[in-house]
C-alpha cells in the first residue's frame, strides 16, 4: 500500500500543489524523518521551499504530500 501511495499519490510538482490548492482538495502531509502523518487539510500557500496547511509551515524537502494529482 504505501508503494502505491508514493507513486500514485504523490505530490511533487508545484501543477500538482496549485492543482489541490485550486479546487480546494486537502492534502495529507508526511514527515520523513518521524515517517508519521503530521498534518492533513488544505493547502494555504505554496512557495518554492515550503507548503502552509492548517496555519503550520511545512518544508517541501523533508515532508511528503499526498493527495490527488493533477490530471495529464
């Protein structure tokens, strides 16, 4: 289950992030180094090094996203 969770679900791409920030679908953030669910809604601000859910910062390189990729 989590292979597939990686590789179908992830968010990587800032299209992806925009694309569940747009319609408004919430995201579930990941830490990588306590490998434990620490956040989950909607994603409030995208920058280039960082995601803000829930009024929480969340690094870009030490979390994982998962939610609903942008359609190809």
């Amino acid at each position: 289950m989590t292979i597939s969770k990686f590789t179908n679900k992830s968010l990587v791409l800032d299209q992806d992030l925009e694309y569940s920030q747009k319609i408004g679908l919430p995201v579930e953030v990941f830490c990588m180094k306590e490998y434990e669910t620490v956040a989950f809604g909607r994603i409030q601000l995208i920058t280039k090094n960082h995601v803000q859910i829930n009024d929480q910062v969340f690094c870009r390189s030490e979390n994982a996203f998962f939610g609903c990729p942008c359609p190809m």
